[in-house]
C-alpha cells in the first residue's frame, strides 16, 4: 500500500487510534481489586478504584468480594428485601453491628440481621471481613468467633443481686477479645441486643472460624461443692470440640480456684455432651455450627457469692485470661479429650422471640 495518498494515511492513523484505545480500555477494566487493614481485624476494600466512564466506552465497577465472610455496618444501614437501594427496608441497623455474608450481587452483600432477616447491604456502608483460609499455625494466624450468650430480650439467667447473665457474659467477652494475641477476634454482639442462635453460628461459619466460643453462666445447681462447677459442652461429633472443651474446663477451674467464696455444682460438672432423641447435639447452637464450638458455663450466678464474684473485674478478667490460655493451647498444642454423653428427651431450637427488633 502507498502512502502518498493522504485519504489512505488517514484511514490507517484513525484505524491504529482504534486499536490503541480498545486495548487500553481492556487494560483498565482487568485490574486486580486491592484490599486494605482496618479495625477490629483484617479487612477487605468493598471495591477497587475504577477509571471514571467516558461517553463512547462507559466502564462498570469490578468487585471482588467472594472471599468475604461477614461485613460490620460503619454507618445507620439499610438492608433491602432485593440488591438494590429502590428494593424494600427489611430491616435498619445501627452501627457496629457484624452481620454473615452469605454471597453477593454487584456492589451489594446477602447478609442475616442479628433478628435472623436475610436481606442485601451495600458495601459502601459496611467494613468487611475476609474469610479464614487453611489451618492456623499459631494464635496469631486463628479466626475465633466469642458468643456473649443471650442479649436484648434473653437476659439468661439473673443473679440474686439483679445482675443480668446477659451482663456478665458480655463483660466476659470484651476483656476476652484483647488478650487474644493478635488473633482474628469477632464477638456475636458487641453491645446488648437480641441475637438468635443461627445468626450467631452463621457468623462463625461464613468466617471459617477455628474456633466458636460462647459465654454464659449457669443457674439451678444440684447443691454446694468444694470447687467451682464449671461446665463445658461440647459438639458429640467433633474430636476438636472436645478437645477444646476439655482445654476451656481445666484452665477456667483452675483460674476459678484462686477466689475464696462458696461454691456450689451440679453432680456431673466437667467437660460434657448431650443428645437428643435423633442421637444429635441437645444444644442448638452445637448442632447449627460448622466450626469446632463450645458452650462455656463458668460459674452460677443463681448463687450469691458467685454473682457477686461476677461482678467483679478482676473476676471477669481472670475468666477471659483462661480462656485465652485454652485457645492459644487448643491453636498451637496437640491432644485430645473425651467425654461420655447422655440422652435427653428434648433439645433446644434456638431461634428468636416473637416481636425481635434489630439493633437500630
């Protein structure tokens, strides 16, 4: 082909403008996502930075949210009925609220209400956490989900002194949570509101969690004891939660034993499992969790002394530590416990109470 002819230059410069804005525009759109670090924990950026649309080649955003498993709202949120902001309010949430990440659509994420509502949020109004991924070879590296037990409209059990159960495992779970070494730390709730039992083991298994822990204080014993009647149940069909159920029961009793008040027990107080008549877990927290759980009952707060003890921080403090002990030992030892379960002819739902309201 000659070039001396202007009308064929001009064919070949416009032709080769073409192909450099094509690829250029290809080049833009294939860029990797980015992440970044916030706090509490690792996070996940809701959306790499896309080049502002031109009028010939408009560009759409690019997400990369399938390794996200849980997402905390930053701001007052909306959680639509559909993936988008026209879509219906199924629920509204105040801020500092951890919701489960089921999978997302665009720049919106399937989530659960602490009232059990499945629903779509935007990312921009969330933090987002990614999902745990392999083993962790020490403390450090784990994922651990800690469940304050009961909250809102389930107060638990409540104490001579009018402290709630809520209260105390609440109180428990955030001195817990900094003394964990640097791990992953999420807890259920981290205020007082209503909860049900397969948001919070939703919570634990759309992280992929090492491990759930939930905190509650018992009530009803079968008489006085020489020692402190610590329980811990843990899942039948997991070596793994037996294991860190036996961890849990002999740092806390240990721990426990330092304080000089009267205890009291049931007969068969110590690291245990139930069935139900199916041959299940009784507990429906242990039957809904995909994670290695264990139910933690430190100390009777029907009991005077012990409600009062529970009051006290260096109390709380002393639980928390021991627990942390447990999981640092369960994430970076080896070994194994087991325990021999018995029946019951019932087991618990879980599920909400009518007339729940998520925190707003």
């Amino acid at each position: 082909m000659s070039f001396a002819d202007p009308r064929r230059l001009e064919w070949v410069l416009a032709a080769l403008a073409v192909g450099v804005l094509t690829v250029a525009a290809i080049l833009i759109t294939a860029q990797p996502s980015s992440t970044q670090t916030g706090t509490p924990g690792p996070v996940v950026a809701a959306a790499t930075q896309a080049p502002k649309p031109t009028p010939e080649r408009p560009v759409r955003l690019a997400y990369d949210l399938a390794g996200v498993g849980a997402a905390t709202t930053k701001v007052p949120t909306a959680i639509h009925q559909d993936p988008s902001a026209a879509s219906p309010v199924v629920s509204r949430l105040r801020p500092g609220v951890i919701l489960p990440v089921f999978r997302n659509d665009g720049p919106y994420l399937r989530v659960m209400t602490p009232c059990e509502a499945k629903g779509w949020v935007k990312t921009s109004s969330v933090m987002l956490h990614p999902r745990s991924s392999g083993p962790p070879k020490s403390l450090a590296d784990a994922t651990i989900v800690i469940d304050p037990g009961h909250g809102g409209m389930q107060p638990g059990a409540k104490g001579p002194n009018g402290l709630a159960e809520k209260d105390a495992n609440l109180a428990i779970a955030r001195r817990l949570s900094p003394v964990l070494s640097g791990a992953r730390v999420y807890l259920t709730r981290y205020f007082d509101f209503t909860a049900g039992l397969v948001y919070r083991t939703s919570l634990a298994n759309t992280l992929g969690a090492h491990a759930l822990v939930s905190i509650h204080n018992n009530a009803a014993p079968d008489g006085p004891s020489d020692h402190p009647g610590t329980e811990t149940w843990h899942q039948s069909r997991s070596a793994a939660s037996q294991r860190l159920s036996g961890l849990l029961f002999g740092e806390l009793r240990e721990a426990l034993k330092a304080f000089n008040v009267t205890w009291v027990s049931d007969r068969q107080a110590g690291t245990r499992t139930r069935l139900n008549q199916h041959g299940q877990d009784y507990y429906g927290l242990l039957r809904a969790s995909k994670v290695p759980t264990v139910i933690v009952e430190a100390m009777f707060i029907s009991n005077g002394p012990e409600a009062e003890l529970l009051r006290q921080p260096k109390a709380q403090d002393a639980v928390a530590r021991s627990l942390a002990r447990s999981l640092k030992r369960y994430v970076e030892e080896s070994g194994s416990d087991v325990s021999e379960p018995y029946s019951a002819t019932a087991a618990t739902r879980g599920g909400v109470p009518a007339g729940c309201v998520d925190p707003a």
